[in-house]
C-alpha cells in the first residue's frame, strides 16, 4: 500500500464506523423492536448489547494498538489466532454480510422512495430493480475514483444524516409520555410475544444489525494516517451511534404502545414523528433515510472491496482480488461485490424476501468473523503476548476480551438453529476460492482439523439445502 495519497484521518475514520453503522436499521428501529419486545426487555436487550457491543469496540481498538502489522481487521485477527482457514471464513462471511447488507439496503431505500413515487412500491417491482441497479454502478465508478475521494463523500453524508436523528430525538423528548411507556411494561397483554428472556432473545439480531459497522475502523487500518485513530475511531463511534439507538428506540415506545409500533410500515421511524407533528415529519425522517442509505450504501462498497482485498494481499483470496487500479482501488473486488449485489436484487423480483429477513441472514454471516476476533484477543492476554510489562492492562483486557467472547456466543445461539443453517449454506461454497488461493501457493488446502470444521459446515448446508427445498427452512 503506497503511502500519502489514501491516507485516512482521525475525522474520516470516524465517519466510515458512524456512516457504516448508521444505515437503515435505526430509521426501522421503532417497529423491528417492538414486533419482538415490550419496554422491559427492550431496556434490558440493550443493557446486554451496550455491553456486549462496547467489550467488542474495545476489542478492536486493543487488537488494533497491540498488534500494528495485521491489516484488515475481523479478517487478519481470525487468521492469526486460529489458522488460515478460520481466517477465510472470517473474510468470506464478512464478505458476504456486507454485500447481502446493501441488498437490503437497495430495497429499503426504494421503498422509501415508494412514499414519494408508487411505482417504486415495497422497493422490489421492476423500476425498484432499475433505479436501484443505476444507482448501484453510479457508486461503483464513483469509488474507482479512488477511496479518500470516496471517504470524503461519506463524511459528509454522515454529518446529513445525523441532522433529522438529532431531531427527531429532541421532538420526541417533549412528546414522551410516561403512562404510554409504563402501559404493559413486560407485554403481559400480548402473550405472542412470550416470556421476557424470548422478548430479549428474539430482538438481539436486530440490535447486531444496527451495530454492524462498529469494525470499519479496523478494516481501513491499511490506509489510516494514524495507527492509533483506528482505535478511537471506532470507540467514538460506537458511543455516538448508541446514544441515537438507545434514545430512538426507548422514546419512540413513549409515543405509542407497543402494539401500535409494531404494526407501523418501515421507515417506522417516520409513522412515529408524523404521529406527533403531522405529515412534515414523515417526509423529513424519509429524506433523511435516503441521505442516510446513500452513504452507507458508499461504505459498504467500501468495506466489502477491502476485506477482500486484504485477504488476497497475503494469499488467503486468491491473486486475482489483489489488482488495485491507477487510483489505488482494489478493482477486481469491486467488481465482484457489485455483481453479487446485482444478481440478488434481480433475484429479489422473484423471491418473497423482505428487508428485515436479508437483514437477519446478513446479521447471521458476521457473528462467525465477531467471534473469532473476540476470542483471539481473549487468547493473547492469557498468553500474555504483547503484555511482558504491562500486567495490569493484561488482566483489563482479560475480563473485556472474555465478556466480548461470551457475548459472541450468546449471539450465535440468539439466532437460533435456522440462520446458523442458512449461514453454512453460504460459507460452504467459498472453500472454491480458498481451495484455488492455496494451490497458487502450493500448499495442502487444509489442515487435519480443519478438514472437520470443513466437513461440518458441508453437513450444515446440505440440511439447510434440504430444509429448503423441504419447506421446513425458509428465507
């Protein structure tokens, strides 16, 4: 990587976590919460997420500082810890979380232009499909033209899209009502939403979802100008966006009961203000959404052309992924990415997928790269690597990287046996890519006890293809 042209500051770096994390999640917040859960488990669900998520930002930001030489984040630090193959699967799901993300993203945009333009619909008919194609190759040639170009273009339709958040927040202050918000506090009046510990469980794939993004920093470590922004990057950004999350989603259940958020179109956001101030907020929350998902539409492309190409970079992909154009862009990743994201939004003219169930699959695909880099910086401080004279921050970073790692965990088993099948389904196809990078190397496609990690995502997609075809599984 060439030095001074592509290097990203403190401000830029910030943007990418804010801009990836801050896409559509938040602006369907209101109903996505409450189709799973009351206030009672909504304020412990993100009680055990700003846990869970803040012991993960900590987790990048110590991986970042204590280990400078491994480019690319999720990616490098499951290589390092648990072997090549681990690392692929790391690269590859994460790969694919992003892309399926911008399918979503697509549809959910276009639905909300559907507000303003019927012939857009639910953001899957045929002029959806059209506009969102253009807009799709717009920002492919736009990051060819190189990726500081491209940042600064995110910076700024970040600083746009916190604008109606920050808004909507202040309104909803003064709208709040206390008897609204203490009305059915553990959804006792809504028994399909079953006990508490189901209310919390079933609701943590969205607060992931919204969360997704929280490693961008540690993805562009590459390109920052600054080692260390990287981790302050990514812990501002975590703190910002759960400031938004948090008083989006607690507010918005002062406004309406549970039943009637749940009930609410996407962007819920915007029924929830247009309930307060009329038609003029459901047109700004909708506006703001497109800003929003324009940019982090650009970050994602981002983020998905980078995995990919660092992975290349040290043979894990294969050679061909390693090819950067005059402008420093790694353009067969690109291209790739932009591909796979077509050919599902064409698929989405013929399959009943909605934007919350591409949501869940893409949520599903991350917990596997989360996991790895949660449990490598558990295992370097009990080996005590990189910590000879610093005992005290070892035991820190013990207590935080085993927090991370059992959250990791937990979020794996919150998604429950469906997206754990559908998630193998997905993995098992990219061993083609890891197969041919390890052939340009000369070398064993796998190891001892990676051919059984192997053998058991192939079981895995073999009973998810089936459950499929069987109906007992569905998207």
């Amino acid at each position: 990587m060439s030095e001074s042209p592509e290097k990203l500051r403190l401000g830029a770096l910030v943007a990418l976590v804010v801009g990836s994390m801050i896409g559509g999640g938040i602006f369907s917040l209101p109903q996505n919460m409450a189709a799973s859960a009351d206030v009672g488990a909504v304020l412990i669900g993100w009680g055990i997420t700003a846990i869970g998520m803040l012991t993960l930002a900590f987790v990048f930001q110590t991986l970042a500082n204590r280990k400078p030489d491994l480019d690319g984040g999720v990616y490098a630090y499951a290589k390092a810890g648990f072997g090549d193959y681990m690392g692929f699967s790391s690269a590859w799901g994460y790969w694919i979380s992003a892309w399926l993300g911008n399918v979503g993203y697509f549809v959910l945009l276009f639905s909300t232009l559907g507000y303003f333009f019927p012939i857009f619909g639910e953001g899957n008919t045929v002029a959806a499909i059209i506009g969102a194609s253009v807009l799709l190759w717009a920002v492919h040639f736009l990051v060819l033209r190189g990726i500081k170009e491209a940042a600064f273009i995110n910076l700024v339709t970040t600083v746009a899209k916190v604008v109606p958040l920050a808004l909507f927040v202040l309104i909803a202050l003064f709208a709040f009502k206390l008897d609204i918000f203490t009305a059915d506090i553990w959804g006792l009046k809504n028994p399909d939403l079953g006990s508490v510990m189901n209310q919390v469980r079933n609701m943590m794939l969205v607060t992931v979802w919204v969360f997704i993004g929280i490693e961008g920093a540690s993805i562009f470590s590459a390109r920052a100008e600054k080692r260390s922004d990287v981790g302050k990057a990514t812990v501002i950004g975590f703190i910002t966006v759960l400031l938004f999350l948090v008083l989006v989603n607690v507010l918005s259940l002062g406004i309406m009961t549970q039943p009637e958020l749940a009930k609410l179109q996407n962007p819920s956001m915007a029924a929830v203000l247009e309930h307060v101030v009329g038609h003029w907020g459901a047109v700004l929350i909708s506006v703001g959404l497109i800003i929003s998902l324009v940019g982090a539409l650009l970050s994602w492309v981002l983020l998905c052309a980078e995995i990919m190409f660092a992975a290349a970079k040290d043979h894990t992909m294969p050679q061909f992924l390693r090819k950067e154009n005059a402008n420093q862009v790694p353009v067969n990743a690109l291209w790739l990415t932009n591909a796979m994201v077509q050919i599902f939004l064409i698929i989405t003219l013929f399959s009943a997928s909605t934007y919350l169930s591409l949501i869940y699959l893409a949520t599903s695909m991350i917990l596997v790269p989360y996991l790895w880099s949660a449990a490598y910086a558990f295992l370097l401080a009990v080996r005590a690597e990189t910590y000879e004279q610093a005992l005290a921050e070892r035991k820190k970073d013990l207590f935080i990287g085993a927090i991370a790692l059992i959250y990791a965990i937990w979020l794996i088993y919150a998604g429950g046996v469906k997206y754990l099948l559908l998630s193998a389904l997905l993995y098992a196809p990219g061993a083609i890519l890891f197969a041919k990078a390890k052939r340009e190397l000369g070398q064993p496609i796998f190891t001892n006890v990676e051919k059984l990690i192997f053998a058991a995502v192939v079981v895995g997609a073999l009973v998810a293809a089936y459950g499929l075809y069987d109906g007992f599984l569905t998207l």
